[in-house]
C-alpha cells in the first residue's frame, strides 16, 4: 500500500529548514563532513540520508507538529531529507565546500 505524500508540507518545512539558523548550522556541519567524505571516496548515500534524516528534518518536525498540530509521516521525513540532501550534494559538487 502506498502512502499519498503532502507535498505542501514538504515544501514548507523544506523550506523552514533552508531559513532557519539553527537548522542552517546543523546542515553545514553536515556539509562539511560530507564534503571531507566525497572527496576520499569514503560517501555513502544511505548513511548521509539518515543523518540528514535524524539530524535536521525529526527535530524540526517534531516542533512543526507541536506549533501546528499537523502530523508528519514517515514518507514525508523521507521525502524532506532527501530534498535537503539533494540541496548538499549540489552545494558540494559545485565547489562551495
């Protein structure tokens, strides 16, 4: 069975992730270390998934649905941290890091 995704609040909390400072400096921390791992071939896009995953997108979840009342799937985690790891990867392969 398959889960209808609510791509509004990917794209919002997407978003809230990108503008927001605390998240801003968890992801370059995240970043960095990713970039580090890229370039000794040692990067594994599973493990860098979760962290994304476990790192920005859970806690910032978490107070989404306490300020909001909305509850955030596990589909839609998945979907925010891919989105987020996408924007990482760009930002490594284009030499930012």
């Amino acid at each position: 069975m398959v889960k209808n995704i609510d791509y509004n609040v990917v794209k919002e909390i997407d978003m809230v992730i990108a503008n927001e400072y605390e998240d801003y400096q968890k992801e370059e921390l995240l970043t960095k270390n990713y970039a580090k791992k890229w370039k000794k071939g040692n990067f594994d896009f599973g493990l860098a998934h979760k962290g994304v995953k476990n790192i920005i997108v859970t806690p910032r979840a978490r107070k989404y649905q306490g300020e909001w009342g909305i509850k955030i799937g596990d589909v839609e985690r998945d979907a925010i941290a891919k989105a987020r790891l996408r924007e990482i990867m760009r930002r490594i392969k284009e030499g930012d890091f």
